[in-house]
C-alpha cells in the first residue's frame, strides 16, 4: 500500500506540467450563446484595406457550417488552421472582407482544394495548419499577400515582441451578435512556459507561439485560422485557448508559422 501511494505522489509530481490545468480548445469549437461569428474580444476597429491579407471562410460540411481566419500568403493559397478544414466539404473564401458581409471578392472551393496537414491531432491540438488553393486573385490595395518568414536554420523566439491578431471573432464570451467590420488587437509573444502552466507541455510543444491576453483583449470564437502578424510577416495561427472563455486572461496559443515554412513550401512552392 505504501507503495502504491508513493508511486501516486510519483506519477502526480511527474504529470503536473504536461497535463492541462485547464482545458485548451479551438476558438471554433468554444461554447458559446448565438452566433458563431462576432469580433477580436476587445480590440480595435480595422479600416478599409488596413488588413489587405486578412482572408474570411465559411465552412460547410453535411452537420454544419462555421467560420474561420486565414491569410492570403500568394495569389493562389490561402493559409489557416486545420481544425477550420478539419470535416468540412467546401468552403466559401471571402476577400479583401473588412466588412464581413461585403467583401471584395468571393470565391467557393471545394474540399480538393484542401491541404490540411497528415499529422494534425484534434486531441493534442498539435500540427494545427492547412492551406487552400484559390483561383488566382489579382492584388490591390484592399487584397494583397503577407509575408512568411524566410527559411531558416534558427528563428527568434518572439519573446517579449508585440504583434498583431485580427479577426471577425466574438467581441465578448456573453456576445450573440455578428460582426460587421474587422477588428485587430495587439498582443505580448510570451515564453512557452507561461502558456504551458496553463496548458501542459503536452499540448504546448515547439511548435506552438503564445500571447497574453491582458484587459480581455483575446483571439476569441470566429477568429480561428486567422494571422499573427510581426512587423509585416506573419508568424503564428490562431490555435487554442481556454475553454472557460476568451475573457479571463489565460494566453492565447497559435501555430509558429517558422516550425512549418518548410512544409508550406514543399505544397505551394517557392
């Protein structure tokens, strides 16, 4: 019996750090009252063609339809998350969408078009990123492409940098309404270990770049997919968060863009 309670006490010390403290999930998959289309929880109010790059996507399968994020990364590829492609049939591709019901252009692809990555885990949250090939648009000064990093042997952590998530995600965890015009929030890159004692080092590995989320300004429900962006280049995909809501001040996690340049150029080319 002692045994077996020093190898509980064992196993309790060895876990706590990987298992979650709180349970991370999708923004797309937060529960929520109403709509699931609303905007960045306290952020600020774009203007036309400050977010040229921003990309807005209904998804549909035969149980539902939802809506993500996403990047416009070249004319012809649109870069989100894989939980947005993850059981969805088609998508409808929105551009140059500052106002989310008048966008510039709008385009529908089929799930063909979908290049969703082999690993992605729905239960680690890991490997969160897909691409979506779009007939070529011609770019302006409301639709053009973000940058990428630049392939590298070694990136910067970020740590301590301030970049900019934008969306047409929930305004608040109690909001029912949907959002008519994008909205932008800026966001501290923190080290991974202040998100993993938030959510474990089993779901926050490498791979994964986080941002705190102080005065409830969050990535919140309907911003999933969506761009990271750092001095011009997008470096993270919005991922997870807490599922006790997008308000209470626990980090919000995205997809490190640098740990899948690599990837991303071996699907869309140089």
């Amino acid at each position: 019996m002692k045994w077996f309670v020093v190898f509980l006490l064992a196993f309790a010390t060895a876990s706590a750090g990987i298992l979650p403290k709180l349970t991370p999930v999708h923004p797309k998959d937060m529960k929520h009252s109403g709509s699931i289309v609303g905007r960045i929880t306290n952020g600020q109010e774009a203007t036309e063609g400050q977010f040229p790059y921003q990309v807005g996507m209904s998804f549909s399968s035969n149980t539902g339809s939802w809506w993500c994020g996403g990047s416009l990364i070249g004319i012809e590829w649109v870069l989100t998350a894989a939980h947005c492609t993850s059981g969805a049939s088609a998508a409808i591709v929105y551009l140059g969408v500052t106002v989310r019901t008048k966008p510039a252009q709008k385009l529908t692809v089929s799930s063909r078009n979908f290049y969703q990555h082999a690993s992605y885990s729905s239960l680690l949250l890991r490997n969160d990123i897909s691409l979506i090939k779009i007939p070529a648009v011609t770019v302006s000064n409301i639709i053009n492409t973000i940058a990428l990093p630049e392939v590298s042997n070694s990136y910067s952590t970020y740590e301590g940098e301030k970049a900019i998530v934008s969306g047409h995600g929930r305004e608040s965890d109690s909001s029912s309404s949907k959002a008519k015009k994008l909205k932008w929030a800026l966001l501290d890159i923190v080290s991974n270990t202040v998100c993993s004692d938030v959510f474990g080092t089993a779901v926050v590995t490498n791979n994964i770049l986080c941002t705190k989320t102080e005065g409830a300004v969050s990535a919140c429900n309907g911003d999933s997919g969506g761009p990271l962006v750092l001095n011009g280049v997008q470096v993270g995909i919005v991922s997870f968060g807490a599922s006790s809501g997008c308000e209470l001040g626990y980090p919000n996690a995205f997809t490190r863009v640098t740990s899948y340049r690599s990837w991303i150029l071996s699907i869309v080319g140089a």
